[in-house]
C-alpha cells in the first residue's frame, strides 16, 4: 500500500488533518515519509475527485482537510480489495 | 535552500500555486524537508497536467535531444595510440608470463609518474585503484593471429598516448628478451600518434537518439499522467 492518494484517505479517515499532520501520520502508521510535493499532489487529485474537501480554518497556510462520503466509500472499496489479496496471500503462504 | 525550495514552489503552474502554494510552504516549515527532487516532479507533473499528449511528448522528445546532445558533446575525448609488434610466439602463457614481467605493478606506478597521468583520479583516489580502475582498463595488448600483436593505450591527451603506448612496448621487448623461450619481437609500426576514439559523426548520432528515446519517455509519461488523473473507478 504506497499509493500516496490511498495514504492519504486512510489518514484523513480517523479526523481532519492538515499537511504536516498528514504527514507525520501516515510515517507512523504506514512507516512511509511522503515528500511535500508528493503529498500535495495528491491532495490536488483527491481534492478534483471530490474525495476529500477544506475545512474552514484560521490558520489558511495550515488548511485542515476533511474525507468526504465519496472519499469514505473509495477508501472502503479499495481496502476491500487489498483485504482480499492480503488474505488470498496469507493463506497460500499457509499452504505453501 | 529555502531560497531554492521557494524558487521551485514557483515552478508550479499560477493556478495551482494560488490554491495550494501557501500551504505548501507552511508544510515545508513545519517539516523541514529539503526533499528537492519530490517537488521538481511534483511540479512538473502539476505543469504536465493540462498539456495534451501530444505536447508532452513534443517537449520530452526536445528535451531529450538536449540531454543527449549535452551529453554528447560535453564527453571528454580519448585518444588511442597503437603500436604494432611481430612476435612469434604462439603459446599463450609465455605471453602472458612476458606481459607480467613487463608491466608489473611497480611499473605502471613509475609510467603514471613519469609521464604525469591521470593527475584528476589520483587526487581522489589511492594509487591502486588507479591502476586497477583505470590504467589497466586503457592499456590494451591484443595478439592479431598468426604472429602480431598490437599495444594501445588510451589517454585523454595524443601525444601522451603515444608516448606511453612506445614506453609500453619497448618494456615488453625487454621482459621478452630476459624471458627463456619469449620468441622474436620486431617493432612493425611504431606507436602511432592518438587517434581521436570518439568522432563528430558519433557525437551527432548519440544526440540523434535522443530523439526516439525522448518521444518513447514522452509516451510513457503521458500514459502514467492519464492514468493517474482518471478516477480510479
């Protein structure tokens, strides 16, 4: 699991985060340092496909982001499917 | 470097940079990152994201013409200076005891300081390396069936070139005549003056591939942009 987008929901699915929050998050959950353009760019990506939005803030150069319901369903789907190829995986290593 | 990360910030298109340039330097703050690579991608990869295909692989391929070109004509030349000998002696291992005789280690130490080589590589690294990397990868002997053997030597000056070449064989005449059964040597042709080992043509035709290698890179990239900016679903 090292899309940057994929990262990125998964972070955003426990509360509203902003970059450097996001960051730091997903390097202790996933053991991943996304680069700052890396993770922008795919904050630009969610952001188009309507998967995550701004929340309002004070601080506008620390602008939190929040998972939408769309983002909420992609994420779910997606880690249906690599729930199922961890499983299939594990078990063949089992049998082999 | 936060001159370097901001003048990079500013490689992002004007839309993106009024949306998101704020935050991005808040995070570069915040963490620190000097990660200068990941956002000269980022940032081209946001630039790339509203040219066509076409256009894409129109700028890789010029862009590749440039690297290949650069690359091309900023090649150091080498120049090859070949000697050629008449030695009539057929058993390989004679020849190479007589080579081993020629040009021991000690040898080559005395032909690097004699004649001044590779002043560059021996300031960062040990002498040793220098003649295992370097030295012994551009001195060639090649035996030339039925009873000729050619010694060349590479160097990035001529005149150099030959003068080390001559030295060169004239040790191995010498390792020849104290060898039991070294057979007779003749000098055939002197060791000639360097001759340039990379020429004008093959300079152009390595810029020329830059072309398809950049139209190839230019097709790639324009896929994986697609790719990445359809919806997954």
């Amino acid at each position: 699991m090292s899309d940057p987008t994929l990262l990125v929901l998964a972070s955003l699915a426990e509360g509203d985060k902003h970059g450097y929050a996001m960051m730091e998050d997903i390097e202790r959950f996933a053991g991943i340092r996304l680069g700052p353009g890396t993770l922008y760019g795919a904050i630009t990506r969610l952001e188009e496909r309507g998967w995550i939005g701004p929340v309002k803030s004070r601080d506008e150069r620390r602008q939190p982001y929040r998972i939408t319901a769309a983002g909420q369903e992609h994420l779910a789907e997606q880690l249906a499917n690599l729930n199922k190829v961890v499983k299939t995986g594990l078990s063949r290593l089992k049998q082999a | 470097m936060k001159r370097l990360l901001r003048l990079l910030i500013r490689l992002y298109p004007a839309w993106w940079r009024n949306r998101y340039g704020g935050e991005l330097e808040a995070l570069l703050e915040d963490s620190g990152s000097h990660d200068v690579w990941d956002l000269f991608w980022a940032a081209m990869e946001m630039q790339m994201k509203t040219w066509s295909f076409g256009r894409i692989v129109m700028v890789c391929a010029i862009a590749g013409v440039v690297v290949a070109g650069a690359a091309a004509f900023l090649w150091p030349q080498q120049y090859k200076s070949t000697a050629t000998l008449r030695w009539d002696q057929h058993d390989p291992d004679v020849v190479n005891h007589v080579l081993e005789a020629a040009l021991p280690r000690n040898a080559l130490v005395s032909i690097i300081n004699d004649y001044d080589l590779y002043p560059r590589e021996r300031r960062r690294m040990p002498m040793e390396d220098v003649i295992d990397k370097v030295m012994r990868r551009e001195t060639w002997v090649t035996p030339i069936p039925p009873n000729l053997a050619q010694v060349t030597f590479f160097y990035e000056d001529p005149i150099q070139a030959q003068r080390v070449s001559q030295d060169l064989v004239g040790r191995i005449i010498t390792a020849n005549l104290s060898t039991p059964n070294g057979g007779l040597i003749q000098l055939v042709a002197p060791a000639d003056q360097g001759k340039r080992t990379i020429t004008g043509k093959a300079r152009l035709a390595f810029t020329g591939l830059g072309l398809p290698v950049g139209v190839m890179f230019g097709v790639v990239l324009a896929l994986i942009l697609r790719r990445r900016a359809a919806p997954a679903n």
